[in-house]
C-alpha cells in the first residue's frame, strides 16, 4: 500500500490539529487505533456481533 502521507507531513498533520482544532493527542491516537482495529477485523473477516 502507497503512504498517502509522509511521517513529516503526519507529523506536522498532528501538531496543526493539536494545537489550532484543540483536539488532545490521546484522542487522536485513541480515533487512530479504532480505525485501524477496524480496518483489520474487516480484512480478516470477523464478525463484530
């Protein structure tokens, strides 16, 4: 898979949302791990029921 991103550009991605949306760091690393969880019970075909 292509980065759709550098780790520069992510980084600096971050640091924008931290500081001018006021969005916490956790909450972004919290929204980051869901996605990709969710990313990978849909690769593998698990069923969330």
């Amino acid at each position: 898979m292509k980065p759709v991103v550098t780790a520069a550009e992510m980084r600096a991605l971050d640091r924008t949302t931290i500081d001018e949306l006021g969005l916490p760091a956790l909450t972004l690393m919290e929204t980051a791990g869901r996605a990709v969880a969710e990313a990978a019970l849909r690769m593998l075909g698990a069923d969330r029921g």
